[in-house]
C-alpha cells in the first residue's frame, strides 16, 4: 500500500546533488543521528590535504602553516554559530570537550549537576566521574520510562542556587526532543550555574546563533548532522568562559605562540583556543570546516525546513502504521529525528530487516529511530514506510 496518499508534500528532492553522494545510490540512508555522509568535494578537500602531508612533510606545511592550519576552520565554526573565531576552539570529539570542561569546573561537595537520564553517556559521564572524588551530586531528570515527560519545565525543578552546571543535549539522540537553547541559558544563569550545551544531534540541522543569549559552551561532533568526518569537534567557549578557562590538559598548541617551545612557562592563548593542546590529525578539523561550508552554502534554515518536513512525513506514515511515536509533533520541538515503537515487536529486528532491504536506520531505547538529512527526499520516505508495513506483516 502507498503510505504517499494523504501526507503532506514536501522535500520532494534532496537538497544536494546526487553526485556528491554516490555511496547511496542504492540506499535509503535514514541515519544520520549515528553517522552522516560525507560529501564528496568534502572527501576531495580531506584527501588532497593528507595526501600532500604523506607525500611531501613539511614542503608547503612549516612552522606557520602549521600554526595557522585551523585558523579557517575556527572561522568556518564562527559563520555557522555567529560567534567569533577567537572564541571556537577545534578539538578531536566531543567527548573530549565535555571532560575538558568538567574537569576545569570540577564542582566539589555541595554543588550539583543537571542533566538527563536519556543523555547521550558522554554527557553525563565525566560528571558522574568527578562525583566519585569530589562528592559533587549528579542529578539526572528521569525520563526513560516516560520519555514524554521531558521538557523545560521538569528539568527547571532540579536547579536550584548550587547547581555549577546544567549539561545537556540540544536534540536528544534517542528520542529527538529539541530543548529550547535561549531557555535553557535563562535557566542556568537565573541560578548562576554554567549552560554547557551539547549541538552534536543539532548542529548542521538547526540554527544557533550564539548572540541571542549568553551560552557559556556549545559544541558538536562533525560527523552527525555536519556530514564531516570522524576525528573533529568544535567548542565554543563565551568570552567570560576562556579568560578564566584554565584548561585540565596543556600542550604546545595551548600557548600564545605554538612554535615558541619555551618549555619553562605556560603562556596560555588568549582565546578559546588555549583548549587546544597537541598534534592531531589536521585533515579531519579541515574536513570538518570545508563539511560546514557545504552545508551553509544550502543554507542551515533551508536544511532545516527540508528534514522537518521529511520528518513529519515519516511521522504520519509511521502512526498509520500502529507505531507510538517518541518524538514531539511540534516543529519547534523537533529536528530531524524520528523516534517510533511498535507494540509486542523488537525494534533491533526490525531495524535488521530493514537494512536487508537497503533501508538504513538505527534502535534506541527501544524505539527504531530514523534521521533523513539533506540528501533524502520524500520517495526514499514513502519507501521506508511500505517496507515497514511488509516487515511489520511479517513474524518471520
């Protein structure tokens, strides 16, 4: 049966060429909350860079390129959040960036963290671990067993005046809740805590521009929603945050002059850069800065658009189909997942058959959860959907 009929145009091509992404020719690739595609002209730009580095060391690469590498990429990061590039550092994950801030703040015995009990475990886990020296307490607003009751209000409750931090996701990985980021920001300050914000289930989808409200961290992984690659994360810290950001780990790349190697002092960047602090692999920053201009180049509000009404497609289709669906119906409370049950049936199952048809998508918390991006299009939706009602009649 064709799930098509009675759904709401839209989004009837993808956003990008088909040529930039040919490793999908013969997919429905629903799953970039896990692992995005990486354009082609992105791949292109990666591979001339590293290739150049194996080839020839440091012919083209001395000292000062080398200090200079990421100066386009923190810039790059500074369009797409409308920050300034002093205030972006380019770190490996963002992982990495979470425990770099936890551990600098490192609340003692008294003050308490905020956050959720669906977080992505990075978001929690460094807090967790410092907790275990430190005695702080960890408070997780529960919402496992009721992933509806998540929201602003529920999450307000647990900060109070010795809250040091609310960490929290933007978008939810497993179930695609959007908190309010402005609200969230009024939040922690009302109590005079720190708004550390994880955009990695948001960045490259949904808009922030880091001048509407005071947000102290925001950061993401690249290969998600920004299509870069694996190896690169970007941080923002506000200015108020890096001048007194005296970061957990110190390398030659954390100083004012990188190529000084004055191994007697430690004259920290006067920027959020100071949260940089060793040789990496350059060509995953650079992949990361070159995936963000592709991406802004269709325009971050047009991707936006594109993959919400993909979404609401999916959704529809998807409640015809007897499935509970996770995920809010707002649009402002949403971005591009799609999280769903079905009654008495596996999700991992059902996943499983799924890829076996060429459909690619992925379970969490019990739910199939599926994330159409730029390079989808409603036909790849209205296919989804019918394989679904065939595996759905099928108990074999």
């Amino acid at each position: 049966m064709m799930r098509s009929k009675g759904l709401e145009t839209g989004a009837g091509e993808p956003l990008a060429p088909a040529a930039d992404f040919p490793g999908l020719q013969n997919l429905t690739y629903l799953n970039s909350a896990s692992v995005a595609v990486t354009p082609a002209p992105v791949q292109r730009q990666m591979q001339a860079f590293q290739a150049q580095i194996a080839s020839q060391g440091t012919v083209g690469f001395d000292d000062v390129a080398e200090s200079k590498v990421y100066d386009g990429a923190r810039s790059s990061v500074a369009k797409l959040l409308n920050a300034n590039a002093e205030d972006i550092a380019i770190m490996t994950s963002a992982t990495e960036c979470l425990c770099q801030i936890a551990w600098w703040l490192r609340p003692g015995v008294g003050s308490n963290v905020v956050s959720i009990d669906i977080e992505f475990p990075s978001v929690t886990y460094p807090w967790l671990r410092i907790a275990q020296d430190t005695g702080a307490e960890v408070r997780l607003l529960p919402a496992k067993d009721d992933p509806d009751s998540l929201s602003l209000d529920a999450l307000a409750r647990l900060v109070d005046n010795r809250t040091a931090a609310v960490c929290v996701s933007h978008v939810q990985y497993a179930t695609g809740h959007l908190l309010d980021p402005i609200q969230l920001a009024e939040l922690a300050h009302a109590h005079k805590a720190l708004l550390v914000l994880d955009t990695t289930q948001s960045s490259g989808v949904v808009p922030l521009d880091v001048r509407a409200a005071k947000f102290d961290v925001v950061l993401s992984s690249a290969y998600k929603w920004l299509c870069g690659p694996f190896g690169a994360a970007f941080c923002y810290l506000h200015p108020d945050i890096w001048q007194r950001f005296q970061p957990p780990f110190v390398g030659w790349h954390s100083t004012v002059e990188t190529f000084n190697f004055d191994a007697t002092r430690i004259p920290l960047a006067k920027a959020a850069r100071r949260m940089e602090y060793s040789t990496v692999a350059y060509a995953a920053g650079l992949g990361m800065a070159a995936a963000i201009d592709y991406l802004m180049a269709i325009g971050i509000e047009r991707i936006r658009e594109h993959n919400i009404a993909l979404a609401s497609r999916l959704m529809k289709g998807l409640e015809a189909l007897g499935a509970s669906i996770l995920t809010p119906r707002g649009d402002s409370q949403r971005a591009g997942i799609v999280a769903a049950r079905f009654p008495r049936r596996n999700a991992q199952e059902i996943v499983h058959k799924l890829r076996q048809a060429g459909i690619i998508c992925a379970a969490r918390l019990g739910a199939v959860r599926f994330s159409p991006h730029l390079f989808n299009h409603t036909g790849q939706v209205d296919h989804c959907l019918e394989e679904l009602e065939r595996v759905l009649a099928s108990r074999t």
